[in-house]
C-alpha cells in the first residue's frame, strides 16, 4: 500500500480576524485543487468548537464545495451512540463509582475506605486519572498495534516491591481496566472514509487527531496540515511582527484586579464594539474582576463556567443534606443548627411561615420566646423532620434509593419542582444528580446505583464530589463583549484586545504536579501526556495570543510578604524582544486605574440619639453598667433591644463554663445540712456536677477542657466551705430574684439575681458573686468602689429587705478559676456605694429624661469589645471630633428621637 505523507502548510502570522482566516480557507482550496480532493467529501478538524464559526464562515467566503468543518468531539457525536464498553467511559462519575466499588468488594479496599475515607477518595481519583490516561493513550495506536502496546505497558508496571506497593497495585488495576475496553470512538474516527483528512494545528498537537491523520494516509487518504503553530524552539518569532505587549506590574492581588478591570473598560471604551477576552489563567483573581466589571454594568460571557458547586442551587441541596445529617439517631439534635436553618431559610417550609422561623431560631439561640409563638415554631420543626425522614436511614442503602428520595423531596411538589426546573442551575444540578424521572435508570449507571451502598454521610459526600467536578456555564447577555476564557481556547479566536491577568511565575507556567499512579519514565514510555505535553500546550497557546492587535500581560510582584517574580514564558517573550532584528524593545509598562470622581467630605460625627419615649419599666445590673460605662452602649443594648446573635453550634466558652458552674454550686448547696464531714461534702459536690452535666445535655468531650479547673477547685471550695462554716456563716440563697422600686428613680425599678446570700448569726448579710475571671482584674476593677457597678447593684437589692439592719450587708466577688481559689474580694463600705449608686442613676436618668444625647463615648478599653461599634461608627469619626463629643455639639442641638 502506498503511503502518502501529509502535506504542511504553514500559516501566515498576524491577527486571526476575518481576513486571515479568508487566507486559510484559500489555502485549503488550493492544496484540494493540486491534489485533486472533492472537498465535497473531505473533512476538516479544528482544535475546539469556538473557531467553527471562523472557519465556516471564511470557507462561505471562499464560495464552492465545502469540507465538514468539525472538532473530534463535534465528529464523535455524529457516529452515534457509544457501544457499551467495560472499560472507563466519558462520564467521570460513572467511573469513579464503578473503581470505587470494585475497591469495596475487596476486603482490603473495604477496609482501607472505613480507615482512611479521604485517602481512599484520592486512590480512587488517582486511580480513574490514570486508566483515563491509559485509555487516551492506547486510543492514539492503531488496532493491529494496540495489543503489543498493552503488553509492553503490563511488563513496565508489573512486579515491584517495597514502599509504594499501594500506588503500583492501583497502577496495574487502572491498567487492565483500561485495556479491558476498546476506543471505540477513535476506531469509529479511522473507519470514517472522507476523500481527505485536513487538521488545524494550533496550541500543539492534538495527538489523537494526528493519529487518525497517520492511520488514514497510511491507508492512502490525502493529508493536510494547515500549521499555525510557531517552531517550538523559538515560540516568539510570530511576536516581533507586532507591538510588544504592554505589562502591568501590581502590590497585591487586589491591585492586580483592579487594574485588569481598568484596562477591560479601557479597551471597551476605546472601541465600544470590540471584542476583549480575559484570560482566566487564575480563576480566583479573575472571578474579583468578573464581580468588578459587573459593578460597571460590563456584562461577560464566561467560557469557563463554574462549578456546579458553588452555585446557589448546590447551596440549596447540600444545605438539605447537612441538615439530614444533624438528625440521624445518635447525634446531637444541636450539632448542625446552622445547617438546618440554612435550609429552612430556603424551603418551601420556612418561606411559607415566616414569623415561625423567627420564632425558631430565636429559640434555638435561648432567646426568650412568648409561648403563644412558640407552638407554630415547634409545629414548623416538626413538619421539616417529617420531610427530611426519607433521608434518616441508620443503614447502608444502594445509591439508587437515596436519588429517589432525594428526587422526591425536590420534585415531588409542583411548585417545588418548578423552582428547579426554572433555575438553569437547577437544571443542571438535577441532570448531574440524575435526580429527574427516568434519568440514568438503564445501562451502566442503573446497574451500578443498585450495587453501590452507602450511609447518609458516604451519600453527602458523593453529592459534594459531582457537584464539585461537574461545570455550569451561566446563559450571558446577548450584548456581551468580554470573554472570560482559558488560555487554550482563546488561540486564532479574532479578539480586538486581550487582558491576561496572573502571569506571575506562581500561576503561569508552572505545571502543578500531581499525585500519579505511573511513574514519569513509564509514562514517557508509552506516550501519556505529562506535564512536559502540557508545558508545550501553554507555550504555543501563548504564542498564538501574541497574534492578538493589543495584549495586556498584568502580574502581581508579591504573594503577602514572599516576593512573585514574572513567568518563565513573560521572561523569554523579553529576551526575543532584547533579540529583535530591528534593535532590542522592552516591554512598554502600563498602568491601568479605574475611573474616578470626586467627592466632597463627608466626615462621620458620632451619633447623638436620646431616649425619647422608648424606656423599660425596669433595668438589670448589666444595664446599669453600660448606662455608666457608655451611654449609647446602654441606648444600642437596652432601649433599642440589640444584640449579637451568638453561633448556635459553637463549642463551650469559658462563660458556659461559670454558667454550669454557678448551677453545680446551687444544686450542691441547695437543701444541704452543714457538715464537716469532709468525704460526704465531695460525694455530694461530684454528684451535683453529674447531674447538672445531664441536665445541661453537655457531653464530656464538651466540658473536658474545665473539668481538670473543676477537679482541682472542687477540694480546696469545700475546705473554704468548712472553715467559713465554722465562723458561723450559712448559706441562704442561691440564684435569687430581687426587684426594687427606689422613689429617687420616680417608677423606675431594679432588678436582679443574687448568686448567693450568706447568713451569720449576729444578724450580718454577705453577698458573695461567682467569677471564673481574672483575679488580677477583678482586683483592678475594685481598686476605685465607684467604678464596681455590680456589686453595688445588689447591695441596694438586698438593703431593699426590712430586716437586714443598716451597715450589716457586705459583698464580695469570688473568684473560682485562680489557683488560689476560692479568692474572695471585698467590696469596702458596699453599702454607702449602694446609696451612691442609686442616688446617681436618679441623677443620670433625669438628665436623659430632659433630652440630653446618649453619647457615644469613643474611649477605653471597653471600645475594643463593644458589640456596638459598628452602630456608633467608632472607627470612621472624623480626625478633630473629641472622645465623647463631636465636632459641631456646640452648634448642633440634639434633637429628639435623633437616629443612631
């Protein structure tokens, strides 16, 4: 048989616009009309789908008989279905689960997963990875060569011993699953008969298609190779035709968005019909632009799409998985409140009763709830677990029952199934999912569904890893003249600019190595793509950019603190412009900056609200601190009603320490007899911190890191208890309410729970406060008795009691978390701080009464903590403004019911 080499046509430099691509088209022609090819029959290969629109249009141009114009994956459609095959498939899913099953039915494999379940998901990624590449390899040999490759791959992988022995094995399983299938797409390619084969050669070479070109002109088809691809070993030659490309050099990674933004609208404003690709070389800078753009109302078509899971539709699902996972049997109901808010925020359940969501959440945060609301919160609750039972299973299920129960939740409703379904994420969620009716339930997939078992948590994670490997390409605005695409797909596309972002040396150029089952040299052996195949894609693909009218290369010089320097590919781009014939040129620097206006000053004064008609019939100590410790504070926390909402899953804190503490000692001392039997006390003290561990449904785990304070603080309070026992004094209270209404406070009254009232027989009273703080503070905060609010506080509450004799009250902090504990701090003459106390807050809330501003104080270190900065603006005062005053108090007069 004769064999007929192909020919090469090199193609011209320049701009792929219409023009270029007229010149190709002819080009073709011609070598058809020398060879005597029916381009009738011919058929014409292009690297990827975005350059048929291109070509076809240049051939319409050219007028006569046209060739097929398509890529290899446009031709395999056109062969018609897949045959059935037992090796791996196009569907990375489908794989993935059938090389994780055959793993699990091997006792090792089924153990490894229980031990390790990440690193068993990483051998089963690295696994497909590989029999994928195997496969792509073993497709580029012709038939009656393919069974001496697939020997020659089985002799270089076999055998082997020591470390690594994992990795080999998985090799050799990858191996024979390949070879276990024939590529039939590719036999279908060579079976195909057109009257000449011509291949794009653009961005390196595609080895399959050059392949089918072999196996074709070996069976005596004419070959064309329409080569735009520079030579490799001096890629840049196609770049000293034009302007060198500017290069803009950014601080930070913002910085570098910014500028890629500028220079986007820079060129769209230069010419507002032009065509402006964005490289997305790095996808997370690159998404910074993209939102920048938006906020200038540039509208983008994004050739890269998302993944799926980072869409709101996958945020919607998982959140109604996770929230399953919080209420299987065994688990905390507690321990994945988020998630199950998150979900109900966004069900058909939660939308429908709003204000008994609501009330649901504020009673999980131990908000106080009115118990009339609280029956449609609990009703709500109840209704959500009745829809997430399908999902409760306690039990390994095939995979094809938890899809159809995941299919009924979303679509079992009409109108729940409608909001898929209108959501083109939506619809591409319930299409990778497989989740619509009658989807996947033949062939490969329905059989392996049935075999696979999974628990719920094995179920989320697979949920988790389709939606994390399956892209959504949003539907864009027909008006759109920014591409975002990767650099591959943006060669010989006929673009009027080019922004390139990222091509520092951590991004651009530099192969990520990854974790590979076939060693380098086997792999080099039998033909893999490797990271040198895809260094030679980036280079020409580069290369080819440079064809663009107008390119802009920007890069950041440092990462943090650790200094970034510009891409191998940028530097030798600067040498072959050093090196040009005409005399050596630099890259000309560019500095992009975004539009800007400008604006008069508007300093930020601080807030003068007063209390107006909003006033509570009664104040807590905490209120009292914050009245005399900032005012707007109080004005935030007490008559508007703000607080931080706190985390609903976080773990215990040294606050829900002192509050389980302060129930253990109340439920020690609570009916207790006096003793000094020293052994009877700590059985009982332990017994106490046991039940109160029950009632409180914290768990061991949870209190583990204070049960050792508690542990060492339990003997040394009960020898405290027994020598202040002998002096005469008594336990009398424990987490009491006390009220007060003093006439200074006209209807005003106090309240408060006292955590402890001892009792001596000479008739004095000891109020004693529980702190599991610092003694050094506490100390600090008693130094001056006028600053300490809160014992003063509860001192008037008890002086408030007809029998307790003036002067007999006195009070104390003690301190429970030293490791002198118990420490007790005296509040000297607490009595007179009571009186003083009382008599100036009369003082204080008659002034706020008559209209004085709540001020915002902007001072100490109470600033630093304070829940209310954000409301008072603490931050964003103007320079001259003066702690606890503004600029223009003088001039402007505060006015009733001012906001904060």
């Amino acid at each position: 048989m004769t064999v007929i080499a192909p020919t090469i046509t090199a193609l011209p430099p320049g701009r792929p616009d219409r023009a270029w691509w007229r010149a190709v088209a002819q080009a073709l022609h011609a070598w058809a009309g020398e060879q005597g090819v029916d381009l009738r029959d011919a058929v014409w290969l292009l690297p990827y789908a975005a350059l048929l629109p291109a070509a076809r249009q240049a051939l319409a141009d050219a007028g006569g008989w046209q060739p097929r114009v398509e890529t290899l994956a446009t031709l395999r459609v056109q062969l018609g279905p897949r045959q059935p095959s037992s090796g791996p498939g196009p569907d990375v899913v489908l794989n993935r689960l059938q090389a994780a099953q055959w793993l699990r039915e091997q006792p090792a494999g089924a153990a490894w997963a229980r031990e390790d379940a990440r690193a068993f998901r990483q051998g089963v990624e690295a696994l497909v990875r590989s029999a994928e590449a195997l496969q792509a390899a073993a497709a580029c040999r012709a038939p009656q060569v393919r069974e001496a490759w697939w020997l020659e791959a089985r002799a270089l992988l076999a055998g082997g011993s020591g470390p690594g022995s994992i990795e080999r094995l998985l090799a050799r399983i990858a191996l024979e699953w390949a070879a276990s299938g024939e590529p039939d797409d590719a036999d279908a390619l060579r079976r195909l008969r057109p009257s000449a084969w011509v291949l794009l050669r653009a961005g390196g070479p595609d080895r399959l298609a050059e392949a089918v070109l072999a196996d074709a002109l070996a069976q005596g088809t004419p070959g064309l190779v329409l080569d735009a691809d520079p030579p490799l070993a001096d890629p840049f030659t196609l770049a000293l035709a034009h302007e060198p490309p500017g290069e803009a050099l950014c601080p930070d990674a913002e910085a570098e968005a910014q500028a890629a933004c500028a220079q986007v609208l820079a060129e769209l404003q230069a010419a507002p019909d032009a065509q402006v690709a964005l490289i997305a070389q790095d996808r997370e800078g690159v998404r910074r632009v993209r939102a920048l753009l938006e906020r200038f109302g540039v509208p983008v078509i994004d050739d890269t799409g998302w993944r799926l899971a980072t869409t709101r539709a996958a945020a919607r699902l998982v959140a109604m998985l996770r929230a399953a996972q919080g209420l299987r049997p065994g688990r905390a109901d507690t321990s994945a409140a988020d998630q199950r808010l998150d979900w109900l925020k966004d069900d058909p359940l939660g939308l429908a009763r709003p204000e008994a969501l609501i009330t649901l959440e504020a009673h999980w945060r131990g908000r106080r709830v009115d118990e009339t609301l609280l029956a449609p919160a609990e009703a709500l609750w109840a209704d959500a677990q009745a829809r997430l039972a399908p999902l409760l299973a306690d039990r390994r299920r095939p995979l094809a029952d938890w899809l159809r129960a995941l299919s009924a939740l979303c679509l079992a409703e009409p109108a729940e199934a409608t909001r898929w379904r209108d959501d083109a994420a939506g619809r591409a969620l319930l299409t990778a999912l497989r989740l619509e009716p009658h989807a996947g339930h033949e062939g490969a997939w329905a059989t392996l569904a049935t075999q696979a078992t999974m628990t719920l948590d094995d179920f989320v994670a697979w949920v988790d890893e389709v939606l994390a490997e399956a892209s959504f390409v949003p539907p864009h605005d027909s008006r759109a003249r920014v591409v975002i695409t990767p650099l591959a797909r943006a060669v010989l596309r006929p673009f009027d600019a080019v922004v390139f972002p990222g091509t520092d040396e951590g991004r651009f150029g530099a192969i990520e190595p990854q974790p590979e089952l076939i060693p380098h040299a086997v792999a080099q052996t039998l033909g893999l793509d490797g990271a040198a195949t895809q260094r030679t894609r980036e280079t020409l693909a580069f290369a080819q950019l440079l064809r663009q009218p107008r390119l802009t290369l920007l890069r950041r010089v440092a990462e943090g603190s650790e200094p970034l320097g510009a891409s191998a590919l940028v530097e030798r781009l600067r040498l072959a412009w050093l090196a040009a014939p005409d005399g050596p040129r630099e890259l000309p620097r560019v500095s992009p900056q975004l539009p800007t206006r400008q604006v008069s000053p508007q300093p930020v004064l601080p807030p003068l609200p007063t209390a107006g008609a909003r006033w509570p019939s009664s104040l807590s100590a905490s209120a009292v601190e914050a009245l005399r410790a900032c005012p707007y504070r109080f004005y935030s926390r007490v008559l508007l009603g703000l607080g931080e909402a706190d985390e609903l899953d976080r773990s215990l804190a040294k606050r829900d320490y002192g509050n389980w503490l302060h129930a253990v000692l109340f439920r020690f001392h609570q009916d207790r007899v006096p003793t000094q039997d020293l052994a009877a006390d700590r059985t009982r003290l332990h017994r106490a911190a046991q039940e109160e561990q029950a009632e409180s449904g914290h768990s061991e785990s949870d209190l583990l890191p204070f049960l050792a304070s508690f542990e060492a603080l339990a003997e040394r309070y009960l020898r405290w208890l027994h020598q202040r026992e002998a002096e005469g004094w008594r336990w009398a209270h424990g987490e009491q309410e006390r009220r007060l209404a003093p006439k200074v406070l006209e209807g005003l009254s106090i309240h408060g729970r006292l955590d402890r009232l001892d009792r001596h027989p000479d008739g004095r009273v000891q109020l004693l406060d529980y702190k599991t703080g610092s003694v050094s503070a506490l100390k600090d905060q008693l130094s001056d008795r006028s600053e300490d609010t809160q014992l003063a506080f509860y001192a008037a509450l008890v002086a408030s009691e007809g029998e307790v004799p003036p002067g007999a009250v006195s009070a104390a902090y003690l301190a429970l978390d030293d490791r002198a504990s118990p420490v007790e701090l005296a509040h000297a003459h607490v009595g007179a701080s009571a009186v003083m106390l009382v008599d100036g807050l009369a003082a204080e809330l008659r002034r706020v009464r008559a209209g004085e501003p709540m001020r915002a104080l902007g001072q100490g270190e109470l600033c630093e903590h304070c829940e209310a900065r954000g409301l008072c603006r603490r931050d964003h005062w103007a320079p001259n403004v003066a702690p606890g005053g503004d600029a223009d108090a003088a001039a402007r007069p505060a006015e009733k019911g001012d906001a904060p």
